[in-house]
C-alpha cells in the first residue's frame, strides 16, 4: 500500500502563553499506510498555569480526557490542572514523588564540582536511559490503563506531565507505537521537545555565580534533553523484556488485539 501523504502536523500550531511543549501528533504516519487523525491527541506540559486565553483554546479543543502523569509532588510545587468544561481531568503517576528526590535536590541546589561528579562523563545521559527502561518495566499497570482508557472513551485526549518530554514522551510513544506508527516518525515527534519555544526552563536554587555557568548547563543539558537514546532505550527493553512488541501489548499490558483495534479506529485516518 502507497503510504498516506499527510501535511505537516506543525503547520497551525497555536502559541500558548503558559503551556509549553504543545502539540497535535495527529499526520505522523503508521507502517500500513494510515495517519493519526488530528484533532485525537495532543500532547503538551502541564495545565497549571495557563491563562484565560490558554484555557480558552484548550478548551476548544473538544477533549474528553486530560491526563497527567505528574506524581504529589510535582503538583504540589506547580499546583493542579487548570479544570476545562466537560473534560475529566485523569492523575496517573509515572514515577514516585520519592524516586530521585536527593538527586533532584543537588540538580536545583549542588555546585560545579557535585554536578561534574555525578552528572559528568555520560552519567546524566546514562540515569536518562534507565529512567525510561524503569518506566517501560515497572509501570506496566498505568501504561496498561491508560491504554484501555484511551479505547474504551478517553479520546481525544491530551497527555501532559511536567515538561511534556519524559512521562508523557514515553506514554505518547506507546500509544502511537500501539496503533502501528512508523517508528521514525514516533522519534521525530519526541525529539520536537528540544525546540526553543517548547523546552522546560532550568531553574536553581542555588545563588553561587556559575550557579547557570556555561559548565553547569552542559552538565545538567543531558537531564532536559529529548535525546533518541532515551526513547529507543525503552523500546530496546520492551523487546529485551518481552521478546516483542505485540508481545509487550499482549502480555505486558494486557491489550488484546480487539483493544488494539479500537484503538487504531478512534485515533487513525481509514484505511
């Protein structure tokens, strides 16, 4: 079958003021020939912040179903969704408040010297990779709920968790890669979270002159990064684990190959 020719999903985005990292993936194309359909998910940073106007165009969108995958604490700092009428607002942690709390702790607050130790040599890229592998094996049942969510009603649907590069990143990819998208395009998508507009603002606590030096940001670039190695390193695992990726679904996440269908009717072009 002659693959779909699809025009660019970035062609009408909206700038949001205080949501970043928005986005349609709707056009990314599927190995079959198909596309996803714009308008069924979005993906994006959280909601919490946004303004009237943000709030506004989001809730135009027609969304049935916000999820955020933001665990207590990060809600705790950034603070709830904004709500939008008539769209059910889904938590679904993906990681634990506790899970690298001393280790973001010297992200906002450790010196030149404690970040080159810890973060220096490709150890950053490196606590990158096992992050997303941890993810792909350890939150099985949320990836597995959030798929039967977005079959049985969910859509469309927007993804969100902090910045919109990590949580999200994997949980966008395992949707798209669920309903057959190419996986080039399912990367191209991911790495769109280092453009300018979309990445998330490093602050620190720490008041040292080379708090933001030119060493510090390169040691700490690899932990804000959409690197591909991240995201191929959850798919490498998901092989590794499971042998398969229909066998990850089938097994792993417990989506029969009806699910699967339901889930290629609501979010794909026909065939």
């Amino acid at each position: 079958m002659t693959q779909q020719q699809v025009p660019p999903i970035d062609a009408a985005e909206p700038e949001l003021t205080e949501v970043r990292n928005f986005r349609d993936v709707g056009g990314l194309p599927t190995t079959d020939g198909r596309a996803v359909r714009p308008g069924r998910l979005f993906r994006s940073g959280h909601l919490a912040h946004a303004t009237e106007d943000d709030a506004a165009f989001l809730a135009g969108l027609g969304l049935h179903t916000v999820f955020d995958f933001r665990n207590e604490a990060d809600r705790r700092i950034e603070g709830p969704d904004v709500e939008l009428p008539g769209v059910r607002n889904v938590n679904i942690p993906l990681n634990d408040p506790a899970d690298g709390k001393e280790f973001w702790k010297l992200v906002r607050d450790g010196d030149t010297a404690q970040l080159r130790e810890v973060l220096g040599d490709g150890r950053a890229a490196a606590r990158m990779s096992d992050s997303y592998r941890r993810m792909v094996v350890e939150r099985t049942a949320e990836h597995s709920r959030i798929l039967h969510s977005m079959a049985e009603e969910s859509v469309p649907a927007l993804m969100h968790c902090a910045a919109g590069k990590d949580r999200a990143g994997l949980a966008v990819a395992i949707t798209l890669l669920a309903v057959g998208v190419e996986r080039t395009a399912i990367e191209a998508d991911y790495v769109k979270s280092n453009e300018p507009h979309r990445r998330y603002k490093v602050r620190r606590s720490s008041t040292a002159p080379d708090a933001m030096g030119p060493e510090v940001m390169e040691l700490l670039s690899p932990l804000f990064d959409a690197r591909a190695e991240y995201l191929r390193a959850a798919f490498e695992t998901i092989e590794t684990t499971w042998g398969s990726v229909d066998a990850y679904f089938a097994t792993g996440l417990s989506l029969s190959p009806e699910t699967r269908e339901l889930l290629r009717e609501r979010l794909l072009t026909e065939a």
